[in-house]
C-alpha cells in the first residue's frame, strides 16, 4: 500500500493544530499553578488581611466622626473636668498667677530678714558658670544689649553699673520678683514703660550663672553668686514686683 500523497496544505494544518494545542496548555497551566504549583497563603492569614482591611475602615469612620465634633466636644469635655477638679494649694511660689486672692495674700505677708550665705570678693570664677551664665544672658540681652551698654527705651545699662556690683541680694530678688519704676544708673535715671519680668522660673544655678556672668562681664568685677544664695531667697518668688525703694542702696 502506498503513503498518502505529502502536500504544503496537511503540513500546515498540522502545524496550526499543534501550536493551538501548546497554547491550551499553557494557558491551562498559568490558570492553575496558584492551586497546584505556586504557594498558597494559609486560610489564618487571608482572614487577618481582611480582618485589618475592616479594623483600618473602623478607625477611619470613628476618627472622622470625633474630628467632626472636636471642638465643640473638647470644650465641654475640659469645662466637665475643671468643674469636677478638687482645687489644690499652689505649693511652688513660681506658680503663683499675679493678681489671685493667693497671691495678693502672700504680697501683705511681712518680709522676714534672710541670711544668704557670703562668699569672699576675690572668690575665683567658675569657667563652667560663665558658659552656663552667658547662654542664660541671651534672654536679657533683648533689653540690657548683648554688650551690656543697655538698649533705648528698653533697659538700663549694665556694664559699669553700681547695682550690678552691689549686694548680691538685690540682684537674686529682682531676678525672681522683678522690678517695677524709675532706677538711677550711672547718675542717670531710667524709668522705662515696662518692667522688668521676674525670671523665677530659672533654676538656683541658672540665677546663679546669668548673675555671675552679669558681674564679671562688660568690665565688671565683683564676687560670684552662688545657688546656695538664690535658694535662701527663693521664696522671695510670686511677691509683687520691686521699687528701687525695696532694694539696699549700693555704695
């Protein structure tokens, strides 16, 4: 028996036959390897995915709703627990609010004479004080000049002032009270439209530090203040501002 005749049309069916079969199967086995070949997430972990998918829609829903009522809400929630609040005695004078029934109370109390400890006129200068002092000075350079000459309208010089190389009291209760009117520095009288804010809220060695720095700089030199010092008249903080008639004149 002779083979079938060969002809350009049986091969190329053939060939479009097979190239349509191999198609099927890849495409068969794209479709199936997640199932068969590929690794499959565990069931624990598709259900903690939708789980946070929920959580995170959760919290944006209750985020928006407390967004939407907040100030409105806060205000009534703050005025609840201020009213609620049992009032409490201020125990640090430095948070005394100028002007309370407190603080206009302890302004009628006598002054009683403190003893602040004295340390010699050629006591040496701590290097360390200084720095400490003369980053603390960038606050009162707004008003006495970064050169201590003092600025117009503003605050009185320092550099060469009988006050600054005066008693060491003086300067530690104007650094916690403040001081309030006219000052003569120099010969000249000073009297600017606003005080001196006291400072009581720096620490015993911060007082200390801008007070030394303040004495053994822009040409003066006198004794250095201790925080031993500032802590004996600590308690001069929260009274009333000073006059110039509250303070021990200076030779």
């Amino acid at each position: 028996m002779e083979p079938a005749p060969d002809s350009l049309l049986k091969r190329l069916s053939a060939f479009l036959l097979g190239g349509l079969l191999f198609g099927l199967f890849v495409a068969a086995t794209l479709l199936l390897w997640p199932w068969f070949g590929g690794e499959r997430a565990p069931a624990f972990e598709t259900e903690a995915a939708r789980r946070r998918v929920e959580i995170r829609g959760e919290v944006a829903d209750a985020q928006a709703e407390a967004l939407g009522k907040l100030p409105e809400q806060a205000m009534e929630d703050a005025g609840k627990m201020l009213v609620a609040a049992a009032p409490a005695p201020v125990k640090d004078p430095r948070h005394l609010v100028p002007g309370s029934p407190t603080a206009l109370a302890r302004a009628e109390e006598p002054s009683e004479p403190v003893e602040i400890p004295e340390v010699p006129e050629d006591a040496p200068v701590d290097p360390e004080v200084m720095a400490l002092g003369k980053q603390q000075f960038n606050l009162c350079a707004a008003c006495h000049g970064v050169d201590g000459q003092g600025m117009p309208n503003i605050g009185p010089p320092l550099a060469g002032s009988e006050w600054v190389a005066g008693p060491v009291e003086n300067l530690i209760r104007i650094q916690l009270r403040g001081l309030t009117g006219p000052i003569t520095v120099k010969g000249k009288e000073y009297n600017f439209p606003a005080p001196m804010a006291p400072q009581s809220f720096q620490t015993d060695e911060q007082v200390a530090a801008v007070l030394t720095y303040v004495r053994n700089s822009f040409g003066n030199d006198a004794s250095p203040v201790t925080p031993e010092q500032v802590e004996a008249l600590r308690g001069e903080a929260g009274k009333p501002m000073l006059t110039v008639e509250d303070l021990i004149p200076p030779k």
